[in-house]
C-alpha cells in the first residue's frame, strides 16, 4: 500500500472565546479523495473547526500543514492574508449552510459558475459560459436557467448551484458546513447524492461538519465526533456509527430516529 | 492677489500632494490615500484634479484646462480664472503648448508628447466599488488582485446585451497589475491611454485619493477573447472641421429632433480649421 | 491436505466486548479470543446458533466492528493490513478490492437504481462506468432480477429481492475474501440455488469464504470445513 503524506495535517488546533472553549486541541490527517465527516451537537466546536481552517475565525494554537500542488507543504494557519485567499481561490472550496452566502445573488447562475474560471484569468466568454453549461448539467440544473438569477432558484437548486461554483474551478480540498442543512427531506437526498458522486468522481477531499448523522454516513469515509470542543472519537464512519465506543457517542446514535 | 500662497496651497501640502504623486506613480494604478484640502470650489468640480495641478504648478508651466473637451464650458473657465489669479501662470487652449493639462472627462485628440503632464479629475477612483462598499475589503481584493468580480460584470453585460455595456470610465488593468478607473473618459479615450509618453495623475478630492499612470506604461482595457474591447464610430465626420476618427458630440440643432455631429476636442477641431479660438482669462 | 500459500484471512485472538454506557455501563462479551484461518479456495462455515456472536465475527473482519483485542490479518496484494489496527484509509482500501462483505442489511440510497448500485463496488476499483454496468448486467441476471427492475431503486423490492442485490454487489467483483453473513436469508429454493452457486465458483477460483449459514442444506453445498466459535475461542 502506498503511503503519500497526508494533503492536510492538524494538530493541536484550539480555540478560546475569553473563558469559553470553541475547540481544544483537535488534530486529524486527510488524505486526498477522502472524506472526513466532523460531527456533534450544538456548542460541539465542529463548525469552529470549519472556521478555523477557511480563515474566518482566527485559531487560539495549532497549526495545519497543507500539501500544495507543487508538493511544498504549507501551514494555513500561519500564511500570510493575501497568500491564504490566493490559496482558497484556487484550491480549496467552502459550501456554506446557506447558499445565499456563497453566492452572488444579483448576477445571474451562469456568472456565479464562471467567475472562479474568471478569477483564474481565464478569459474566453465562450468557453467560460460552455464550461458553466456543463456544471449546470452535471447538477442536474436545467441549462435554459444559465441566465436566471440564483434569487429565483429554490433553495436546493441554489445549494446546487453553489455547489457548482465551488467545483468548477477543480478544488483539492472542499469545506462544508451543513451542506443539506435547511433542505427538505427529498431534496437533501438529491444532493447527497450529488455530493457522493462527485466526490468519487474528482477524488477530491472533503470535510464535512453536520449534526446530521445520517449525512456523513452516506458522505463519509471517515468520523471525528466532537463534543463540548474536544473529538471524543473517531475512527470509520460505519465502526463508529455501528460499534460507538465512547459513551457521548453512543447517545448521538442512540439518538437519531430511523424512519 | 494678497494673501494667498502660489497656487493657493500652502507649501506643505503642496509636498504631501507630492510625495503622494511620487507613490503613486512608483505603483501604477493604485490609489494612494492623501490629505485631500479644503478647497474654494464643491466636491465633484474636480477638488482632486486641481489639488493636483496646485502641487504640480510652477511659474514656468503653460496651463490648458479643458471640460468634455471643450475649453470654453463652465468647468474649464472657472478652474483655468482660478490658477491664473493664484498663480498668474501663462494659460493656453493649444495641446500643443501646454505644458499641464487638467481634464474633465476628454482625453485631447492631439496626441500628447514627453514632459507632458495630464491631470484627470476622478468622482469615484475605486473599480470594484460598485460591488463592495467596504474600503477595507476592496483594498485586500486589490492586494490578492482578486478582480473575477470584475469579469463577471462584464459577462454579465455579454449576456444581456451581447456587448459590455460600459460606454466611459471603462475599467482597466495597469501595468499588467492593478485594476483602475480612467475616471469617466468615453471609451473610445482608452487606447489613448496605453503608453502614453506623458504622465497622467488622476485625483479624487471627495475620496482623497490619488493615482498615477507614468509615461508608457501599458494599460489595457477589460474585454474577453471573443468579445474583444471597441471604440464607439460615428458615420459621419465633424460638421465643422471635417475630422473622422475622432470624438464627437451630437448636437441637436432644431425641434424637429435635427442633429449634428461636432469634434469634442475644441482645440483640435480649431486647429484643423486654421483658426484659433480666443480665451478669456 | 498440505498448504504451502499462507491463510487469505486470519483471525488471533480476536475478543469483542460490548459496553452500554446508557445500562450504568454494563458489558455484553462476545468474542473472547477467537483464532481461525481461512485460506484461498476454503470456505469456513461457523454452525453455532444465534447469539453467539457469528455476525459479531464477521463484522468485526470486515472493520465495521473494533475488537478490544487480537489481530485480524487479511492479504491484500503483496501486503497484509491488521484489520484491528490499521488506519481507516488502509482498511478502506482492503475493502474496496480484497474484502466482500454481504450482510443481510441492505442500506438502500434512495435514488440509486439498482443497475448502479451493483457497479458501485466495480467503480470504486476504477473501473469505467460502461464495462462495471456490463458486468453487473450479467450478476444480476444471473441472480434472475429481471430487466425491467434494473433502473428501478431498490427501495421497493421485496426482502428476497433485496437480499439477492445484497449478494450481486458482492459477486459482481472477484474479491478474493468473502465474508458472508446469511446470504441465503429470506430466499426461496430457487434463489438460493442462484446463490450457492456463485458461492462454489467463487471458492473454485481461489477466494477465501468466512460464513454464517443457518441453513444446513445450503451448508452442506458450500463449506470445505464447519466450526463452532465455542471451539474457537481461547
């Protein structure tokens, strides 16, 4: 079995708000094509997880060494601002709960799914917009949309959407926050759907922060489950979830509703 | 003229405008922030511009002073009367002679030469503020040249109108770097502005900002491969002077909705008649 | 008989216990030190009856259980990955191409049509999608689940149905381990005969079959050797 160093590496990741503790010392590896489900409740420090590694909460300790695409290895954490955003443009993306804000609501669908491709200098109208045509398609948006705008589209058709958006310009890494949160029950279906497919399809990696056990056990091949700022366990999404060792754990499975 | 300065300003702001100047032309296209003044006419007259020219000044300079091209419109005359009584310097209405230009929305149609300087006057100096209103958040996007946004406009305008729809103040990319607003130039002034020999200053009095182009550097306008960058056309030539290729201004003549077309650029249109157009100081 | 090649699976002293935080923390062992080898072309069949932690065993082969203690060997090309130990992205990789797993739960993704869900396992390997659907056409036949069902989900099959797209997902691949666990179960004679058989001309070729089967007509047809876990353990 080949062993590649891992594209992300945490360690000792942690986070204080004053006396209140986000997280605590979190640590994991991803590897490419691999997605790593973050679960827990409320207060659990899953999303500050998230946030801490997109930028938008600055981390208390910890550092997160990123494998880039000339093999150099990285640590986020540390990078300076305008490297960090140049870095999240072109290599990673994040899929926020609520898609209105990972998008660009006033300009129309098929904008939203070039500018990425823009943003890279890419500068052909016409293969931009065939490059978002197809995005639509492989969403299972109806292409005669392309020049809507994301505020006429339902809300899993503008997650969709910005599922797109974040796709098209070939992230390694993708982040995502409650990606079916909000959805209806038989639109969440559809999108993870969506979500697995593409996954296998680009070998792309992925971190997935949900409550939602049901949602990582169809996304994710691997499990941390956080609670009160600290991952308790973790292990294979199907040995945690079939075979919870700590005891907060088998609460959380104890606890969720089989239809 | 008793108790005013030369050129109205006192010598330290004059510096400060200047070292202000020298940043921004060591950084082509960026905004350099400064001490905007004060100054003896409303915001969006073109305070930037003539802070500008007011640093620049001296007694040797040759001043032409120009609005939509024109020398003689109300703009031109009152900020032209304004640097004579402060400074007393000799004015002109020929491109050719002047040494500072100060400009309201027109690039001279005589092609300018080395040691030639042109002022702009700038209402909103930053591109991308129409889609974020944050100073702070537009400055990172400039320093992470983060200017997708602006190409979505664009595609956007491709998409609705099959053309860009911007018609002046026409973004651009200086040197390759920053993304700039020639300030509301027709579009057909952009090319005008790619390696131009004379330097070119832009200022924003009401946002207190200057910028800078230096003599031939390049600047570029905004377009898609397949939807290259135009110039607008007229059918037909000045009524005047006979120019083709030049901008004109369509002036409606009678009620019934009759219409002519005229160079813009009064000096120029002059010249090529052999005349000269008289000023009043 | 003599074996030279080494066992495809081995199981030491596997122990399996479980702990209920929610009953005060009360401890349910299982497993208590199991030790079983199965080699390439042998099909194991354990006989013991219900409770005795059958499913427990394969499951835990499988890495959906954690032993608390042992070592779980499995060849996987040139490597042997300790199932118990491993990191999970090893063990996934075992899965995907060594270890077949049918179990009598079949997790139906709603959406999927049952075409689809038989050439998941082929695509996870890498195979096009064109050539995996071929050959889940064939299983499926095979397992007679007629034509007009292939683009149907599963959803809606009847438990037999459902069953034999458990065991198709499995045999549409060549894994060279088999854990089986019930794979007869809730089918009449004449799927079970479907079955059985893909059982024999997996084993024929070489795989090495871990399997629970309650049927004693079915066990007689499928295993070269038939243990008690009672037997097993330490």
């Amino acid at each position: 079995m080949t062993d590649e160093s891992p594209l992300l590496s945490v360690r000792g990741l942690t986070k204080r708000y004053g006396a209140h503790l986000g997280c605590l010392d979190v640590g994991f590896d991803l590897w490419s094509g691999e997605v790593l489900g973050v679960v827990g409740e409320s207060g659990s420090g899953k999303t500050t997880v998230l946030n801490c590694l997109a930028g938008s909460v600055e981390p208390s300790g910890g550092t997160a060494l990123y494998q880039q695409r000339d093999g150099r290895r990285v640590d986020v954490l540390r990078m300076a601002e305008a490297a960090r955003r140049r870095m999240l443009r072109a290599d990673w993306g994040i899929v926020h709960q609520n898609p209105r804000d990972g998008l660009r609501m006033s300009v129309s669908a098929g904008a939203n799914v070039g500018e990425p491709l823009m943003a890279l200098g890419q500068r052909h109208y016409g293969r931009i917009r065939g490059a978002a045509l197809r995005w639509l398609e492989t969403v299972e948006i109806p292409v005669d949309r392309v020049d809507d705008l994301p505020s006429t589209f339902s809300g899993g058709m503008q997650q969709r959407l910005q599922i797109a958006r974040n796709l098209v310009a070939q992230p390694r890494l993708v982040l995502m926050d409650e990606p079916t949160g909000g959805l209806d029950v038989s639109v969440q279906a559809r999108l993870l759907d969506l979500l697995r497919s593409l996954v296998a399809d680009l070998g792309l990696a992925a971190i997935v922060v949900t409550h939602d056990l049901g949602v990582v056990r169809l996304l994710a091949h691997r499990l941390l489950v956080m609670r009160r700022g600290e991952i308790v366990e973790a292990g294979l999404t199907d040995q945690v979830l079939d075979d919870p060792h700590h005891e907060y754990t088998q609460l959380l499975v104890a606890s969720v509703i089989h239809p | 003229m008793s108790g005013y300065n030369f050129a109205f300003l006192d010598e330290q702001t004059k510096r400060m405008i200047r070292r202000s100047i020298l940043k921004a032309v060591a950084i082509p296209g960026y905004q350099v922030p400064f001490g905007s003044r004060e100054m003896p006419l409303s915001y969006g007259w073109g305070t930037g511009g003539v802070q500008v020219t007011a640093s620049l000044i001296g007694p040797d300079d040759v001043l032409k002073v120009i609005d939509q091209g024109a020398d003689d419109t109300t703009n031109a005359v009152s900020i032209r009367s304004f640097f004579v009584r402060t400074t007393g310097v000799r004015t002109t209405a020929r491109t050719r002679e002047a040494t500072l230009i100060q400009s309201r929305h027109r690039i001279p149609e005589t092609p300018l030469r080395a040691g030639q300087v042109l002022v702009f006057q700038v209402p909103i100096p930053e591109p991308l503020r129409w889609l974020e209103p944050r100073e702070a958040e537009t400055r990172k996007m400039h320093a992470v040249e983060d200017y997708g946004a602006m190409h979505v406009r664009l595609y956007e305008d491709i998409t609705r109108h099959g053309k860009v729809a911007q018609t002046y103040d026409y973004p651009v990319r200086v040197n390759g770097r920053y993304l700039m607003r020639p300030s509301p130039i027709p579009k057909f002034d952009n090319p005008k502005l790619d390696r131009n020999p004379a330097l070119l200053l832009f200022g924003a009095g009401r946002e207190k900002r200057i910028y800078a182009v230096p003599p031939h550097t390049s600047v570029q306008s905004l377009d898609f491969e397949d939807h290259p960058f135009e110039v607008e056309t007229w059918r037909e030539p000045c009524a005047l002077c006979g120019a083709a290729g030049v901008f004109l201004d369509e002036i409606v003549v009678d009620d019934k909705g009759g219409r002519t077309f005229v160079c813009s650029d009064t000096d120029h249109c002059a010249e090529r008649r052999g005349r000269r157009s008289g000023i009043r100081p | 008989m003599t074996v030279t090649a080494p066992p495809a699976l081995e199981i030491l002293g596997v122990e399996k216990t479980f702990v209920l935080h929610a009953q005060g923390g009360a401890r349910l062992p299982v497993l208590s030190g199991v030790t079983l080898a199965v080699h390439g072309g042998d099909c194991v069949v354990l006989a013991d009856p219900s409770g005795a932690g059958k499913s427990t065993l394969l499951r835990a082969a499988y890495g959906n259980y954690k032993p608390q203690a042992g070592r779980i060997l499995v060849r996987h090309g040139d490597n042997v990955v300790d199932i118990v130990s491993a990191p999970a992205r090893h063990v996934l990789e075992a899965r995907r191409r060594t270890l077949g797993y049918v179990s009598q739960f079949l997790r139906v993704i709603p959406r999927i049509p049952v075409l689809d869900v038989v050439a998941e396992p082929l695509r996870a390997m890498g195979l096009p999608k064109g050539i995996a659907r071929d050959r889940a056409r064939l299983v499926l036949t095979r397992l007679h689940i007629p034509e007009r069902l292939w683009g149907l989900s599963p959803v809606t099959f009847s438990g037999g149905e459902q069953q034999r797209v458990n065991v198709a997902r499995v045999f549409v691949a060549d894994y060279p381990i088999l854990l089986l666990d019930e794979p007869t179960a809730s089918l009449d004679a004449e799927s079970r005969a479907l079955v059985v058989e893909l059982i024999r001309e997996a084993r024929a070729a070489g795989a090495a079959i871990l399997a629970t089967v309650h049927d004693t007509a079915v066990r007689a047809e499928i295993s070269t050797r038939t243990v008690m876990l009672e037997d097993l353990a330490a």
